[in-house]
C-alpha cells in the first residue's frame, strides 16, 4: 500500500510561500527523511487524519501532550467550560492555583510552581533562577538535549537542530554561551572533572532525566548518583527538564520513577492536555527569589491562560483517576519488543530504548548512551523505515533523534498492527 497525499502536497506548496519553509516549528519539516510533510486534518484517539483522508495510527501525540490521545472528552468539557467564561483575563484565576495545587501533590520536589507558556520560557526561567539564588553563571547542560530555544542552551542542541545538523543557530552572540558547558550525558568522569575544575561557578546543571530528544536515552545509575553528589558537594542546583517526562512516565514524571528530588522542574506538554503551557517551580526557598517575591524577574501576558489550566487541569485528574502508566508500560514494552524482533529477523543492526511510554528504534549498531553514539545511527535507513510506516498507515516523528508516544487511546489490535507493518517494513528496506 501506498497512501495518495495530492491535497498536502498542495497545502504544503501554498504554506512555504507564506511560512519559513512551511512550518512552524522545524521539527515538523521532515527534514531528516526528505519529502514533505502530510498536513493534517483531525486527531481522534489514537489516530490522526490528514487532509487527503488518510487514517494513520499516531505515535507523536503532538510531540507528547496526548497521553490520554486525541479528542478526550474529559478534556474537551473543560475547555468547553472554560471558553464560556472567557479566553484570557490578565488578572488571576482559579484555574491557576487548581493547576498548581495538582503539580504540587504529584511532584513532591515542586513546593511552590509558576506558569508560563511554553517549555522553552519554562527552562529559560529556570535557568535565570539558579543564577539569581546561587550568584553564580555557569550552567552544565548536555550534548543533545534540548532544552527549548534559549540561547543560553542553544548549543548541541537535540530535537530538530540534530536532525537538521545545526547544534547551535545563528543570531546567538558568542556572549550567551560563554557560561554554558556542554559535557556528554551519562559521562560521570567528565562531570566530575567539571566540578573539580570550576566547581564555584557552577549555578546548576540542567538536563533530560530521559531523554527524547537524541530518542530515548537512558541515564545510568551512577551517573544519576553523581548528578546529585556533586551539585549538593558544591552548592549548585539540580534542574529536571520534565517538559518531555512529566506526566508521561509516572504521575510524578522520572523524578518518581528514579526517586530523584531535583531542586528546580520543567514542566509542559500534558500539563497543558495539548493547549500551549510550560510551569517551573521547585523548592520554596528557591522559588522565593522570584518576582514579586524576589527580585527574579519574570512575566508573561498569557501565563495561566485559563484554557490552558482547565485543559490541563482535566488531564491530570484523569491521569491520576484512571492511572494508565502499568498498561502504558507494558503496552509500550511489548512493541518494543516487537520491533526489535522484526529488526533482528531482517537482520538489521538495531538499538531498542524504551521507558514507561517512551520509545525509540535507534538503527544502530552498539548500545546508544549519550550524542555520540546516537548520532552514528543510519539515518538513511531511519529514513526509509519512516516512509514505508507511513505507507502502512503508521505515524512516527520524522526522524531518528526523536522520542516516540504511545497513548492510553492505543488499543493492543493497534499495538500489534504496527508491529506487522514494521515487519514488513524492516523486511524490504535493507
């Protein structure tokens, strides 16, 4: 089978006359596997829709936020409701201090939370208040995670600036890295020669407790040891980028999952069930430094939208009501356990990396524990791989570097729907 995509390629053409390259965020550009983008029409469950009526089973889930999948009518009520009251007040509500109340009880390193809009703004704020608690500049962050599009971490970046080659952008002065130290993750011997070294200026160390954005990287126990020796030894903070994994693999995101207190959190994707959102927050002695506390500064216009709190209000209680995460993880687990299998019998050299809900198909030969080992896989072949699911009726993120979601809206017919299409795939793409 081969899907037919005439109405996208048209859409496409019309959006790259009037769009930087067609798309609003790099990462949907299908940069790393060539063609174009299929432009989509509706999401219900666990499926989307393209606008040529194509049905694919859909492991992006917005890049996340759709843990619950597409459409939840839970979710879809709250915003209902939310909307007869009104879009936006600049004035406090409700609705933020219920969403607060929520990240509190569920992340127990968050003792006190603000909201912002996005992922970015909410490692970005992080990172200005472990310099401003600490009086320090120095921040560790790790090659291939991403962190959002701040300057300051813009520099071997994950996400799309692997896929696209570009581990740093252009427009950021030199001046805006110059404290910003890039080691390699899981590396505790480097980590510890940074500390040794300069070990006084170092604010916090910032990172993907699991990361998605080189596709799922695992942190091994002794570097997780190490991240929380050396930053209490010397005074720096410990700051989670749960953007990715809150929510997504336990209710109280890695942090639980690994039984890790960071200082500070990141939090986005399913804390806004889908609507724009991103939250930071941590210990309360850490987070009073932060206007009009402290003299922190931070603002935003659209900070606790009220969408965005009751869309995201409604996914969390779900979430704890119906607890997914051991069907999650075992569904999750089972696929990856038929990929691999479907990899290994067409004789591909692979790497399988899954946690809770997360996943990825690395094409690789050796185990991938940080950004140099992920990014020798064969993304030419992740490439073919990609287009023949897409054939299939199956929806990966476009490319090798990326994590992949399975939803609670997954049903085990969809689970082994798509391990049949991959081995199929797998057997023709050499």
């Amino acid at each position: 089978m081969s899907i037919q995509r005439p109405h996208s390629h048209a859409e496409f053409l019309h959006a790259s006359r009037l769009i930087p390259g067609g798309v609003n965020s790099p990462a949907r550009a299908f940069g790393g596997v060539g063609g174009e983008p299929l432009i989509m029409d509706r999401g219900e469950g666990a499926y989307l829709y393209d606008i040529d009526g194509n049905k694919l089973i859909d492991y992006i889930g917005s890049w996340g936020p759709h843990i619950l999948g597409h459409q939840h009518p839970a979710v879809k009520d709250a915003i209902r409701a939310a909307l007869d009251k009104g879009t936006s007040f600049g004035a406090p509500t409700r609705a933020e201090t219920s969403l607060a109340a929520a990240v509190i009880d569920a992340v127990p390193s968050m003792e006190m939370v603000r909201m912002v809009n996005s992922g970015t703004e909410a490692t970005m704020s992080a990172i200005r208040v472990a310099r401003g608690f600490t009086g320090r500049n120095v921040i560790i962050k790790f090659a291939g995670c991403y962190h959002g599009h701040v300057d300051a971490l813009l520099v071997k970046a994950g996400s799309a600036a692997t896929t696209l080659g570009v581990p740093s952008s252009p427009g950021i002065p030199p001046g805006c890295t110059a404290d910003t130290l890039v080691l390699d993750y899981n590396d505790v011997a480097g980590l510890e020669e940074a500390f040794h070294r300069r070990g006084s200026e170092i604010a916090g160390i910032i990172l993907e407790p699991v990361v998605g954005n080189m596709g799922v990287v695992i942190p091994e126990p002794a570097f997780r040891q190490a991240l929380q020796d050396l930053c209490k030894k010397h005074g720096a903070l410990l700051i989670f980028d749960e953007v990715m994994t809150g929510f997504r693999l336990a209710y109280g995101g890695a942090q639980e999952l690994f039984g890790i207190k960071p200082d500070l959190t990141t939090l986005g994707k399913i804390i806004g069930g889908g609507l724009p959102v991103g939250a930071y927050g941590g210990r309360a002695d850490v987070m009073h430094v932060v206007s009009p506390l402290g003299p922190v500064y931070q603002a935003g216009t659209l900070s606790g939208n009220p969408l965005a709190m009751a869309s995201g209000l409604a996914t969390l209680q779900e979430l704890k009501r119906s607890n997914p995460y051991p069907r999650l993880a075992s569904e999750t687990k089972r696929l990856c356990d038929g990929l691999a299998d479907a990899a290994r019998s067409a004789g591909l050299p692979h790497q399988i990396a899954g946690v809770g809900s997360m996943f990825t198909l690395f094409f690789a030969d050796q185990p991938v524990r940080d950004y140099p080992t992920a990014s020798k896989s064969d993304t030419a072949r992740f490439s073919r791989y990609f287009w023949g699911m897409i054939d299939e009726g199956v929806y990966l993120p476009c490319s090798q570097f990326e994590a992949n979601f399975v939803s609670a809206a997954h049903t085990p017919a969809d689970i082994d729907a798509t391990i049949a299409a991959a081995r199929r795939v797998l057997a023709k793409i050499g």
